[in-house]
C-alpha cells in the first residue's frame, strides 16, 4: 500500500505546484523566470516544489503560516502609538 500512496503523493504535489506556477502571472512570481521553475519543478519534483512555495510564490507558504517576514508586507496595521504615523503626524 505504501508503495503506492507514495508516488500517487508525490504526483499530486507535482500536479499542484505545477498548475500553481502556470496559473501565478509572470510579473508576480519571485526568483527564477516561470519557465525555469517549471523546469525544476518536473525535474525535482520534491525540491522543486517546496523551492516553488518557499520562494517563487509570490507570497510564500511561510507567509501564509508565520505572517509576512519583510517589512512592509505586514497587514496587522501598527502596533502602538509609536509606530502609527497619524498619530506622529498630529505630535
């Protein structure tokens, strides 16, 4: 049984990253051009894939878990008084 959940995981994964890059729009995707992540993507289809959703995405797996890692991507809005600038403005 496991011998065949295996590749049958595998394969969905691939399918998934697949349709996932083909469908993002050229100028959103980060890192590599579409036809180079494709390229990996059917190559190395476990690196490939997770190199896809870490990093070509263009907002990545981790973001999406973890919240944004870069400033200016954080939609939280601010934290305190110091860090609202309408607040700072009216100082």
């Amino acid at each position: 049984m496991l011998r065949v959940l295996i590749p049958v995981v595998v394969l969905a994964f691939t399918i998934y990253c697949v349709v996932d890059a083909v469908q993002t729009e050229d100028d959103k995707i980060r890192g590599l051009p579409k036809a180079l992540w494709l390229l990996m993507i059917l190559i190395f289809p476990l690196v490939g894939g997770t190199a896809w959703l870490i990093a070509g995405r263009p907002v990545s797996i981790l973001d999406t878990i973890f919240g944004p890692r870069r400033p200016g991507l954080d939609s939280r809005g601010p934290v305190g008084p110091d860090d609202d600038p309408d607040f700072l403005k009216g100082l």
